[in-house]
C-alpha cells in the first residue's frame, strides 16, 4: 500500500511538471534586474560618441534584446558569450517571450546595437529608453507654466488666475515689512531665491543692520513677498497674486523674527514716504502703541493701503498693528473655507484669506495644506526651497496682493481700495462676519472686475450724459460730422476700450493707454503711486487743447468729446473716491476733482456750441 502511494506521488509529480513551463538551467531569480530604470538617465546618442541634448532619456550602459520565440537559455548564453556581454532575463515573466536586459559599456553600445541586430536569434535590440506617465501634454500656449501651481490650492480659492485677464498687477508697488526678502545675491552669504528672477523690486531698507539690502536672514520675508507677486509663467515653481508689481523690502525683524517697535514704525514711514501703494505686515503682538498707531495713521494718510495679519493666537479680536482703524485685518481659512484653528477671529475682523493648515491634506494632493512658496531655507540664506507655512501671516499677503491688482487699475485711495474688496469678498453671512471672516474671503477676480470693467463703465456712462449737452447744439445745426467725431473723443478721454480683456482674454500692447481714459494714463506714465498727478487730473491739459483746436473744426468736435471724457473721469473719481489727487491735502481732494471736472464740462460745451 506504501508502495502504491509512493507511485501515485511520482507520477501526479510527473504531470505536473509537465504542466508548468519548464525552469530555464542556470536561470534564477538572481538573473532578473531588479529595477531597469534606477539606473542613471540620460539623453545622448547611443549610435553616436557625443551628447545630445535633443535625444531621448534612456538608462545609461543598459540595451533591451528581444530574443526570437522559441530561443532556449543555452542560445542566450552562447550569443552573450560570442558578444562578451552579460544578459538577464527582465522579469520572471519575460522566460517565455525571451525579453532580456544587458549591462554593457556605454562605448560599446553603437558596436553591440549593429552587431546584435544582425543575429538571426534576435527579433529586436534598442537602448532602454526611459517612459513617463501620460500627463496631459503642456502646450505652448498654457498658462500659468509654473510646475508647482497645482499644490497652491489658496490661490485657486481667491481666484487668482481669473483675475490675471483684467490685473497682473503692473505699476503697482507692495512695501513688504518683514524679515527682508531674497531678492538679490550680496556677498557669499544671500542669494536670490530662484523664482524671484522676473519680480520687479524697488529700494528698500534694512532696518535691522542699517544698510540699504533688506536681505531675507529668516525664510518668512520671501515667503509672504512670493505670494505677492512671486514670478508667474516662467516654467519655475509657482505663481504669485500680482506677479508683476513690484516689491519693497523693508526689513525690520531679525533672523530670530523679532524687531523692536522704532524700527516697524520706521519701516512703515519708509513705504509711506518712498512710493508704496500698499504695505504688508505679516506681524505683531497682543498690546497697541502710539507710536505704531502714529506710523500706520501716517501712511494712510501718505495713499497707502496697510495690511496686517490678524494674529495667530486663537483670540476673539486682532493684534497690532491690525487692530487700527486704519489698518486692514486679515484672518485665516483652510482649504474648506473654515476659519483656520490658529487664527484670531470675531467681529472686528475685517477680511479673511487663505492661510492654511499644514497640519492636514483635505484635498488629497499628497501635501500639507499650507501655502505653497519659494523661500530660503529657515535661517540659511545660502539655501533656498519650496516650502508650505501656515498662518495669517501667509493670509495676509493674499490680501495685499489683491490690493495691488485693483492698484494697477486706478483705484489707489487706500479707503476705496478697502471698500471694494470689502464689497466683492465671497460673503460668508452675518454669521460668519461674527464669527471672523469679517467681509468674507477675498475674491480677487470680483474685485477686478469691479475695478476694470464696472467702474470703466460708470464713466463711459457719465460721459454720455455729458456727451448728450455737446451734441444737441450739433443736432440743431445739422453737423453730422462733429457729432461723429465727438463719440471718440468721449471714449478716450473717460473709459478707453475698458472691455477689451473680456474680448483679448488678456493683455494686449499698451494695454494701460487702451482700457482707460486720459488722466488714468499717469499709471503707465510714472506708476500706481504717483497715480492722481495733479497735472493729469486736472483741466490744465484741456485748456492747452481747446486754445490749440478752436479754430479747426474736425478737431474741435474731436477736442471737445476728449475733454467732456476727462471731465467725466474726474467726477467719477469725486464721486467714487477713488484716486487722491498728489500734492493736495486729503480733506481738498474732492474738491479738486469737482471743480476741474466742471471746468473740463464748461471748455467741452463751448468747444461744441462754436459755429464752422
């Protein structure tokens, strides 16, 4: 009986080694190569002797040889002996389609390629190229280009890309109060963090050490200044808010992060007096000062925008300098929307933004969800990375960078600036205001909008009103022509083509001369902070023209549609509040306005009422 199971044994032994593919001799796990692409990648010319960077990633010193079916392990080995290379099969699965893999010199690969695909053993023989996932393809024309967009989830959450067809940001200035920002190389220890190569700066100071460089020692500095206006679009890292404004690093903490209060009082005294549209204050504490008070009352008063980080301290109210009246306060989101955990909050809150949470990943991108920015390695300026902090000193910035956009579109009286972002911020409800989000989140591309194309059509519309006192007296003259040639003229001068980036999708060549009227063209001229020159916005210009063109017909009906478009630009700006008139006092702004914006109405209709 013994026997019997014995011989039963050997013989369902027998069928099933008939039954599974024979083992090849001499073939082990040990010939499999375990991981072909660790090897290093390059892209030269395997049928040539030097690089070329157009050729195709591949292994380095490595050929795939597909051995025709049928082809046993003793054939393999005899042909890897005639060629004095070593061959492996790829994958324990590759046996029976007879797919190897061979480490041979680098010199000797044009030789072996030709050599091998002559073997009448050898069905294919190639370098082993390198493949890739099947990401959607960048094209030529995608936008932004920027690697590392995808991570930075908060600029998707204040819509910053929508906004970039109406504002990029360009002529404004954003004073960044901070621990400096690497924006330049200086002797061996800083360096200019690599995407900040396209950010335009202007002269700060470092407070700290009394030297002209505000040099980032810290991280924090360059983090909040590449959420402003961090180069966009130039295949590097990530994108910035108003990636084309232009920096002012103030530095006045050290690379421990702490400052004394006369050198962030000076700093803000600095921006105020050295052209910032807008500061940013990614700082603070829990006690107010006069002195503080003083320097944020005086930039104000200077046409600056100054915003500051609520606090991180989980407290019902700001900190300072956030809390003052003419200060700006910004809390925290998540990437849900919800107040971050950390963030102060209550009613005194004037505005939340994105600061995130480093603490969770809620949208699955394998990443913290901070804010993503290039910035040096935490107190070593020698290095530099990407890193995602959190914050409302990361919140801040999203904020000021708004602030920069609507800027660049000719709103630059600090309080209209607050009032439409407070105005176009995603609204979270009473509730929600109670509880923190003050206005609500802020919605850069609603605010644009606001900036470009609404207020654009609010002056359109008042110059047709008063277009409507220049063209009766032509209606009962019969002077079609001068009617004709008033239109024009009105557009110019009030509104330009201000629908134009709803058309273009963007920005066009001279785009700042096209989407505004005449005395918003200091923008272009000499920047946002000398936006409201009093020779611009005045009836100084309109005067000169109406005594150049009274005697021309054409050009008087043209001359009197541009100035009556002035005149309506200047009462749009009376009315609206949105530009301060440079050199006037703050409380006489107004009055500037209206006086000259009549006096441009009175030249406009006695340009139209003379006879041919």
């Amino acid at each position: 009986m013994k026997r019997l199971l014995l011989a039963a044994v050997a013989i369902m032994l027998l069928i099933q080694g008939a039954l599974v593919a024979p083992h090849e001799p001499g073939w082990t796990s040990g010939d499999m190569i375990a991981s072909t692409s660790d090897g290093p990648v390059v892209e030269s010319d395997p049928d040539g002797t030097g690089p070329r960077p157009e050729g195709i990633p591949r292994v380095e010193g490595m050929l795939v040889i597909d051995f025709v079916d049928g082809t046993t392990w003793p054939q393999i080995q005899e042909l890897a002996r005639k060629h004095g290379i070593e061959i492996r099969y790829n994958s324990e699965h590759s046996i029976e389609s007879g797919l190897t893999v061979s480490r041979v010199p680098e010199l000797q690969i044009p030789a072996l390629l030709e050599r091998l695909a002559v073997d009448p053993r050898v069905q294919s023989v190639s370098p082993n190229y390198v493949y890739t996932l099947l990401d959607v393809p960048g094209q030529a024309g995608d936008f932004p280009n920027d690697p590392m967009y995808h991570f930075q989830w908060h600029m998707k959450q204040i819509k910053a890309q929508q906004a970039w067809t109406w504002s990029t940001g360009k002529h404004a200035v954003v004073a960044v109060i901070d621990t400096g920002v690497a924006y330049k190389d200086h002797e061996d220890r800083f360096h200019q963090v690599e995407d900040l190569d396209r950010t335009a700066f202007v002269p700060g100071y470092d407070f700290v050490n009394r030297r002209p460089e505000a040099l980032d020692d810290h991280a924090h500095g360059t983090h909040v200044a590449g959420t402003i206006a961090q180069s966009t679009n130039n295949s590097k890292g990530v994108v910035g808010v108003a990636y084309e404004a232009a920096i002012m690093p103030i530095k006045v903490l050290s690379g421990r992060g702490s400052g004394t209060l006369a050198d962030v009082a000076d700093g803000i005294r600095f921006a105020g007096d050295h052209g910032a549209n807008v500061i940013n204050m990614s700082l603070g504490g829990p006690f107010p000062d006069t002195t503080m008070a003083e320097a944020v009352r005086y930039a104000h008063s200077r046409g600056v925008l100054v915003v500051c980080a609520a606090g991180n301290s989980s407290r019902p109210k700001p900190g300072y300098p956030a809390a003052y009246p003419e200060a700006v306060s910004v809390s925290s989101t998540d990437y849900e929307e919800k107040l971050a955990w950390y963030s102060n909050h209550g009613p005194d809150i004037d505005i939340a933004a994105p600061g995130g949470d480093t603490r969770s990943d809620k949208n699955g991108d394998g990443k913290p969800d901070g804010v993503l920015q290039n910035t040096i390695g935490i107190q070593n300026p020698r290095t530099s990375d990407y890193f995602w902090f959190q914050g409302t000193s990361m919140a801040c910035p999203h904020v000021a960078g708004v602030a920069a956009l609507v800027s660049s579109l000719g709103v630059t009286n600090p309080n209209a600036v607050e009032k439409l972002l407070k105005d176009t911020a995603k609204d979270m409800g009473e509730e929600g205001r109670q509880a923190g989000y003050g206005a609500g989140i802020v919605d850069a591309e609603a605010a644009v909008f606001r900036a470009g194309f609404v207020f654009g059509a609010w002056r359109l519309g008042f110059a047709l009103v008063i277009g409507a006192l220049l063209v009766l007296p032509m209606l009962r003259r019969g002077d079609v022509l001068g009617m004709g040639l008033v239109v024009p003229g009105l557009v110019i001068g009030s509104a330009g083509l201000f629908f134009l980036p709803l058309i273009m999708g963007g920005h066009t060549p001279l785009h700042h001369f096209l989407v505004t009227g005449f005395p918003s063209w200091d923008l272009a001229l000499l920047g946002a902070c000398n936006h409201g020159n009093p020779i611009m916005f005045s009836c100084l210009i309109p005067m000169g023209l109406a005594i150049l063109v009274v005697e021309n017909r054409m050009l008087r009906s043209l001359a009197a549609g541009f100035i009556a478009g002035i005149g309506a630009h200047l009462l749009f700006a009376c009315f609206f509040g949105t530009v301060v008139v440079m050199y006037v006092p703050f409380f006489l702004s107004h009055l500037w306005l209206l006086g000259n914006g009549l006096i441009c109405i009175f030249l406009a209709v006695v340009l139209a009422e003379e006879q041919p």
